[in-house]
C-alpha cells in the first residue's frame, strides 16, 4: 500500500504544480499593458552597503533585476526590505545619518539613485487618496502635474481621456472608475481596487522600473492575486519590477521570476524562484512535499541565529554576486531631467491643486452644511444674548438730564467743581445712569468681540482637525508633483473665501439683530482678515501635530492664549510683566482692535473716548493693526511651509 500512496502523493503535487501554473499564466484583464507603456527597457544592477549611525543596515547587497521579472524581496520585519527598495528607487540618499557605499548600474552604466526618479514608478504600502476622489479622477491629477509636457501633448493628440479609460480598463477597473475611493469615514471602493489605483497613477508616466512596497498588505487572497496579477503584466509588458512581499501565498510565489531572501539584514539567497527549493535542499533543509517554498523560508529565516545566516551566506556565495564588476564609466547619468525640473509650472500647480480641494469641499456635503449651520446656530444665539446692545437709551436720557447747554457752559476746566456740585442738586441720578452707561458700553465692546471670537473659531476649527487627515497624501505626492509653496496656497485659496462667506452669513445675522453702528463692508473685511490669518495659523498647527487627535488638543492650548491677550477679560495692562510678550504675537488682538476702530469710530464721542482710552485702543493705529495680520498671516504660512 505505500508505494501506491507515494505514487498518489506524486500526482497530486504534479496536480498542484499545474494549477499553479495555470493561474500564474491567466491575465488579469483582457487589455495588456504593452500598448499602453513604451518607456525603454531597465536592466539594474547592484552592489553597495547601508549603514545608520555607523551601524549596518545592509550588508553588502548585491543583484539584478531584468525587464520582464517581477523581482521579489522576502524576508521579515527589521530585514531590511523597505531599505534596499528606497536606495534602488532613489528615495533614500546619503545624509547625516544614512551612508551609502557602493555602485548601481542601468543597462551597464554607472547612476546616481537619484537620477532613476523620472524613470521609477513607486507604489507605497499604504494607498494615500482623498476620499471623495474617483479613479480616473486620481489619475488624471497625476497626468496633469507629473507629464512632461511632450507627453501631455501627445497624449491629448490621441485623447488623454480615451487613454486613462484603456488604463482603467488593464487595471481592472473598468466598473469603479466613477465610483469615489472612499476613506475611514467615507465607503468606496474596496481594498483591492483602491491598490490597483494607486498602480494607475503611478503608471501614468510610463516608468521603465516599478517599485512596490507590499503590495499585497491588508489584502484577502484574491484580491492580493488581482493585484499581483497586474504586477506581472506589468513586467511581460517589459518593465522591470521590483516588490517587497511579507508572506507570499503559493499562487502569488508562482509569479514571481526572481527572489532575494534578507534576513538579518543580509541576503541568504539570491535567484530564481523556482530554485529556491533546490538550493534549500542543498543547505541541509528540504523543503516539505506540497508546502510553499516562500512559507517555509520566511519560517526559516524569522528562527535562524545569526551564525546559521553567516553560514548559509557563505556556502551559497550569495553575500558579493562574482558576476559583478566595477564600472570603468564611472558615475553617468541617463540623459534625464532632475524631479525638480520635471515639475510643471508654479501656476499650473495651484491651479490644479486649488480645482481638487474645490471637488473635495463640494462634495463633503454634510461637513459643508454642518459648518454653515453651526455658523448661522451661534450667530443666532449671541444675536439673542446681545439684542440691540448697539442702541444706548441711557445715554440719551443722561444728556436729556444733565442738560446738555449747563454741560457747555460749565465745560471750562476751571469750573470743573461747580458743574460737579450743579449735577449733584438738580441731577440726582446722573451718577446710577452713567454707571448703567457703562455696563452698556461694556457689553457693546463684547458684543464686537464676540464676532471677532466666533470667525476665528469657524475658520480655524474645520482646518485644524482635516489637515492632519490629510498630511499623508501631501507628503506622499509633494516630492514629484507639486511644492509646498502651492499647496499652502491652494488651502487658503479655499479656506479663506469660504471663511469670508461664512462671516458674511454671520454678520448678516448679527449687525441687525445687535444694532452694530460701523460700516458691514468694513467690518466683513476686517473679519475676512482675521480668517486669513486663522486659517494660516491652523495649518502651521496642522504641520506640527500628526494625528487629529493630538490637535483637537494642541487647538485650546494655543487659542485659550488669543482670548486672554485680546484684553477682554482683563486689561493688558493687569497682566504680569512676564506675560505681556504674548499680546505681540496674538493676532486676535489686533483683529478685535479693528473692528472697535470700525464700530465706534462714528458712536457718540463720549463713548468713543471711553472705549478707546478702556480698551488701549488707538484710531491713529489703524494702518499698523492692519499690517502687523498681514504680515503675521505670512509668516505663519511661511513656518508652516518649512515644517
């Protein structure tokens, strides 16, 4: 009987191996890439080391990758993996902290990684969309900002739509492509698909090389084989492919041309795939009978010590590839542009940039809406709390009492004491009402404030707690398709004249419904200035912080000063000297300055004197307040870009 049951063994691994076959054969889509990219063949070769703070992150790597592989590097975390993918894309340079010794070749000629940029495709491990975005959306943003121009031309010479339909459809996403990507707080379209769009848009510049940085990550095991699938059309249409896989199944292994196993940041084994069995068998450690070879030596190296690796490195001669010699050429470009240079004009990135954040606006309709509502809710409810605190009855009545002709005549500095004893005999209650008075022109200055305190909350608020959700999808794009400079401005392109409209819809409330004496327009302006410089401030939070969490915070943490130095609550004057500094840099403050120059300017001159002379307000100032927002509005945009 155990003749026949190895025999049956044989067959049914035979059966399995024929599977495997078959399926790492069967296209992914109908439509091949072939046509679609027609970037020269890369043929890279390598030989260097990686140390970090003088400490080896590789040791002595060394290898090929051909077009038409798909290369894959194995091993587990803290191999080395992510490192050498970033030093063959160029992504990772000689610095401080990181040094690199060593060589690397295209098609035999000596490079700088740098230089490979203009011809990588870098897919990252974690896909980086804005949720309301579509497939042919995200790609076409890419085309537009990434394409030299001779590429764009020729693209919308034969349609450029036309062409994303036909990169779509390789994709496999033919039936998403209008559909929204979807996010945390957003449904869309699924795992696997937002992968393969984050492929699209990289293939839209039809790169030579491709890098993938687990590709197959958070993936179920189908869609990591669509995935996977693309991955190899991609290297039969002639690129050369290069991915890191944590823990390839069997039908994914199959694909694969070419391994590199690291562990301990070294390469045990270097070749093709279907040699890695039989060189494991030759080491003294025969892979089991139907058991994925890419299993057991993912096993295999997580349990190894490091004397067993030394051992293995040795005895495979993979440790220095013989085959590689230096180049003679020394350190030669390909005949390409700097990433610098291949990005398109500063206009045309805002342009583009401040068209995707207007989409984006517009269709997060519910968070839209409840910023508005929240807007008109509070301007209603102050409006209510400070009902006609414009208008001052008593102050008619304190003239209508203390006679305004015996004001006139007694007014003489040196009858100062008879106009006191006068008022005190025939104006008894002068006294209370310009206490009451006073408690008017207090809560009036308030209500002035108030505005100034819910326009900077209603700017800053929203941009502070979204900039943080999406900081990964600027610095993942900011390095090749557009500088920061441009995306600053596109945030407040967006932000400001949103803000403006908001404060349009608050005042509209609340200067009729307050009795407010200044002019809209120039109350509406001075308000749109404290938004722009709000707005400016939010971000450089936004920069400093990583996580929404932490700024919803930072946020009261950085205002609850604002409020105190706006001199509100206590005079400037009644707070300790080594506080005082801070009144310099708060930009409520000058804000809320202004729009008391603006309200009072044409109020009763007793009163204006009052709040001028209570508040340290100075008209003649009018021109500094004004500069000084401007001037802090670009300095924190100016701190937040170079974050």
């Amino acid at each position: 009987l155990y003749p026949v049951q190895d025999e049956q063994d044989g067959q049914d691994g035979q059966h399995l191996q024929d599977f495997l076959r078959q399926i790492s054969q069967k296209p992914a889509t109908s439509r091949s890439f072939s046509t679609l990219i027609s970037a020269p063949p890369a043929r890279l070769e390598w030989d260097f080391s990686v140390m970090a703070n003088r400490k080896h992150i590789l040791s002595r790597m060394t290898g090929r990758a051909r077009p038409g592989e798909v290369c894959c590097i194995l091993g587990g975390s803290g191999a080395g993996k992510s490192t050498l993918l970033n030093v063959l894309a160029g992504r990772q340079l000689t610095n401080r902290v990181f040094r690199i010794d060593g060589e690397l070749r295209v098609n035999g000629r000596s490079v700088e990684p740098r230089r490979l940029r203009p011809r990588v495709a870098y897919v990252m491990q974690k896909d980086e969309f804005f949720a309301t975005e579509t497939p042919r959306e995200a790609i076409l943003f890419s085309a537009r900002l990434r394409l030299s121009a001779n590429h764009l031309a020729e693209l919308e010479d034969k349609g450029i739509h036309s062409y994303i339909s036909q990169l779509l459809e390789s994709l496999g996403l033919s039936g998403c492509c209008d559909r929204r990507i979807g996010g945390a707080s957003l449904n869309g379209i699924s795992n696997g698909e937002r992968k393969r769009v984050s492929i699209g848009v990289e293939l839209i510049t039809r790169p030579s090389i491709v890098f993938l940085d687990e590709p197959t990550t958070g993936l179920d095991s189908f869609s990591a084989w669509q995935v996977m699938r693309i991955v190899k059309d991609l290297a039969l249409s002639g690129c050369t492919v290069i991915c890191t896989i944590h823990q390839p199944s069997s039908e994914i292994f199959a694909m694969v041309d070419r391994v590199i196993c690291l562990c301990h940041q070294r390469a045990i084994f270097q070749g093709p795939a279907v040699d890695l069995a039989k060189w494991l068998e030759e080491s003294g450690r025969q892979v089991p009978r139907d058991y994925n070879p890419a299993d057991y030596v993912m096993f295999l190296m997580e349990t190894l010590p490091r004397r067993d690796v030394e051992l293995l490195c040795d005895k495979s001669k993979m440790s220095r590839d013989s085959s590689f010699r230096p180049s003679a050429e020394g350190a030669t470009a390909p005949q390409r542009l700097e990433p610098s240079k291949m990005r398109k004009g500063f206009g045309l990135q805002v342009w583009c940039l401040t068209q995707r954040e207007w989409r984006n606006l517009r269709r997060d309709s519910a968070s839209l809406k409840l910023r508005f509502v929240l807007t008109a809710f509070l301007s209603i409810l102050f409006s209510l709390v400070f009902a006609n605190v414009g208008e001052h009855p008593v102050l008619r009545t304190l003239r209508r009492k203390s006679g305004g002709l015996l004001q006139v005549a007694l007014a003489h500095p040196r009858l100062q004491r008879v106009r006191r004893v006068c008022m005190r005999a025939f104006c008894p209650d002068v006294p209370l009402l310009q206490q009451q008075l006073q408690r008017e022109v207090e809560y009036h200055y308030k209500a002035v404030v108030q505005v100034g305190f819910t326009a900077m909350f209603s700017a800053s608020q929203p941009t502070i707690l979204s900039f943080p959700l999406e900081r990964s999808v600027f610095y993942e794009s900011t390095p090749r398709k557009y500088g920061t400079l441009a995306y600053f401005l596109s945030k407040m392109f967006v932000e400001v004249p949103l803000g403006a409209v908001q404060a349009l819809l608050a005042l509209g409330i609340s200067h009729r419904c307050m009795r407010f004496q200044g002019d809209f327009l120039e109350m509406w302006a001075t308000v749109c200035l404290l938004n722009a410089c709000a707005v400016s401030f939010s971000l450089l939070i936004g920069c400093i912080v990583r996580f929404p969490r932490e700024s919803g915070a930072i946020g009261p943490l950085v205002f609850v000063p604002q409020l105190l130095m706006s001199g509100t609550f206590i005079p400037v004057q009644a707070i300790p000297h080594f506080l005082r500094w801070m009144q310099y840099i708060s930009f409520l403050q000058y804000a809320v300055k202004l729009l008391a120059i603006v309200e009072f300017r044409r109020t009763d001159p007793m009163l204006r004197r009052l709040i001028f002379r209570t508040m340290e307000v100075d008209p003649e100032l009018t021109e500094v307040y004004i500069g000084t927002l401007i001037l802090m509005c670009v300095v924190f945009a100016l701190v937040a870009i170079k974050l």
